[in-house]
C-alpha cells in the first residue's frame, strides 16, 4: 500500500475550456448566469412541489426528484470551473479528482433511472389510465427514486474499484474543466485498453440502452394516443417532444463521450458542457415549468410571498395603522 501512495501524483492539471483571457471572461459571465438560473429554478420547482398538496402526485414526485439531481449534477464541477477562469494554475487535488469521477457516475446514473421511472409513469398515465393509481402508488414512486439512486451508486463503485488501484506515476494533465474517467484512465502508468473496453461496456452500452428503451416508450405513447381526441393527442405529442428533446440533449454526449472513450477532440469538451451545465438549465424549463398546474402554483407562491412582505400586510394599510396607533 505504501508503494501504490508514492505512485501517485498529488494534484491533477485542468487545462479548462479555453486558454483565451477573452473568452474566459464571457464563459465565465454566461457560465455564472446558467448556475444561478440552474439552482433557482430547480429549488423554486422543490419548494413548490413540497409545499402544493395537489402536486403531492406521482408525476411531481418524480419530477421534484429531478430537480434534485440537477442541483446536485450541476455543483459537482461547475462551481469550482467558473473560479479557475481567473485561475492561473488551474489544479486539482487527486482526492477531489477522484470526488468528481464518483458523484458525476452517481448523478447521472442516478438520472438514467429516473428518466426511465418517468417514462413507465407517462406510459400508465396514457395508455392504461384506469390503472395508474394503482401502479404508480406511493410505495411504487418511493421504491422508484431509491432503485435510481442505488443503481447510480452501483455504477459509480464500479467505475472506480479499478481506477483507485491504478498507478499515477508522471503525467497529470487533464483536458477538460473536470476529472472524467476517461480522460483519468489516460494518465495511468500502464496500458488501459482492458478498463476502457470495461468502461464502454458499462457506461456507453447502458447510456445506449437506457436511450433505446426510453426512444421505444415515447414512440409506444405516441402510437397510442393517436386513437385519442385531438386536443389531448396534440398535448401529449407536445409533452413527448419536449421531453424526448431533453433526453437526447442528456444522453446524446454520454452516449458519444463513453462509446469512444479515447479521442481527444475539443468536441468532448463541448458534449461534456451539454450534460453537466445545459441540461439541468432546461430540465426545469421543458419538463416542469411547462406544466399548468406548476406554473400556477409557482405564480401563487411568488404573490403570497409578496403580499405577505407588505402589499397587503395590515401594518401596511390605513386600517392596520389605526389599529397600531389604538
């Protein structure tokens, strides 16, 4: 053990984004605007959710669950990515690199299983209606969340019960603004082809499956409500768009990153920006935000949070001063 401890570097190099001062600034700026927009909207759609007793249904459920994951996905690097832009040194410890492996496979495996949980829910809630209350019980949602995130703490235990072990003895520089495993795998002191077919062969096969079986479920939805009135057709074919849209935004890059492990192209860079930054920015706008019943809810609280800080407070009013001043 004290032999495997020497073989490894302290600290790993984050080459960032770009090396352009100019453009720094303006990723930094933009990149500082989705975090915010990020983490406001998905804990306005949590506070909302929890304090609306006609959201307390399975759809939201699942839906407040998201948020979660997003709020957690989004703050695993993207924080400390807007720091380094003023960051001449832009370092790492191997511990926080290895933090990053780990929770970035815990939240989007995490996230797999529950896009998969919230596709069955849409799929019973249109194609056998009569029997939705009864398999999308509460037991059911609950057993749902805790399957996402066991399967997702699974996953990244897997990823990294080989890359602990693996000897980190000179090269340190990591292409990109976070630790990512197969960027990691590079750096080892020994030939990695074998963790990199193993690699392809958990997160790239089973981000490809989850996609398939997701795309086959969207297309069974939208078959079955053809048959359906066309104001409730065209509203189903909406919401499966959209949601579909954000599916192939997460997917997509996780899909292209891990089947391909091993190629360096400034286009890695960018599909790792779109599951880690864009998608919990829009998860909130398209699958929630858009919903009815969300969006009244979220205007109520907002005006009882207003009236409450004085529009309306009786200290405020004529009479609530006549009645001070008695």
């Amino acid at each position: 053990m004290e032999r495997l401890n020497h073989s490894r570097v302290p600290e790993f190099v984050l080459l960032g984004l770009t090396d352009s001062p100019e453009l720094q600034i303006f990723f930094f700026v933009a990149f500082s605007i989705f975090y915010l927009m990020t983490m406001l909207g998905n804990c306005l759609i949590l506070f909302t959710v929890l304090s609306t007793s006609h959201l307390h249904s399975p759809m939201f459920f699942l839906l407040s669950n998201l948020s979660l994951i997003d709020i957690c996905l989004s703050s695993f690097a993207t924080p400390k990515m807007i720091m380094d832009f003023f960051a001449h040194h832009k370092t790492i410890s191997f511990e926080g690199c290895i933090s990053q492996i780990f929770l970035l496979h815990l939240f989007t495996g995490t996230e797999i299983v529950l896009l998969i949980s919230m596709s069955f829910d849409r799929y019973i809630a249109i194609c056998k209606p009569l029997y939705y209350s009864t398999i999308m019980s509460q037991k059911v949602c609950v057993g749902l969340v805790i399957a996402s995130w066991t399967v997702g703490f699974l996953h990244t235990m897997s990823q990294l019960v080989f890359i602990l072990y693996l000897p980190f003895c000179g090269p340190n520089v990591v292409d990109s603004f976070f630790c990512d495993l197969p960027l990691v795998i590079q750096l080892a002191c020994i030939d990695t082809y074998v963790l990199g077919v193993f690699m392809v062969a958990t997160s790239g096969v089973i981000a490809l499956i989850s996609f398939l079986l997701l795309l086959i479920s969207y297309i069974v939805v939208l078959v079955t409500i053809r048959g359906h009135s066309s104001i409730g057709s065209s509203k189903a074919l909406s919401t499966c768009t959209s949601h579909f849209t954000v599916v192939l935004m997460f997917f997509g890059p996780c899909i292209l990153i891990y089947v391909w492990p091993f190629t360096n192209f400034l286009m890695d860079k960018i599909l790792s920006v779109f599951y880690t930054i864009f998608t919990p920015f829009l998860n909130p706008l398209i699958y929630t935000l858009r919903n009815q019943e969300v969006r009244t809810a979220v205007k109520k609280k907002i005006s009882n949070q207003y009236f409450s800080f004085g529009k309306i407070n009786p200290h405020y009013t004529v009479k609530g001063l006549e009645r001070s001043r008695e």
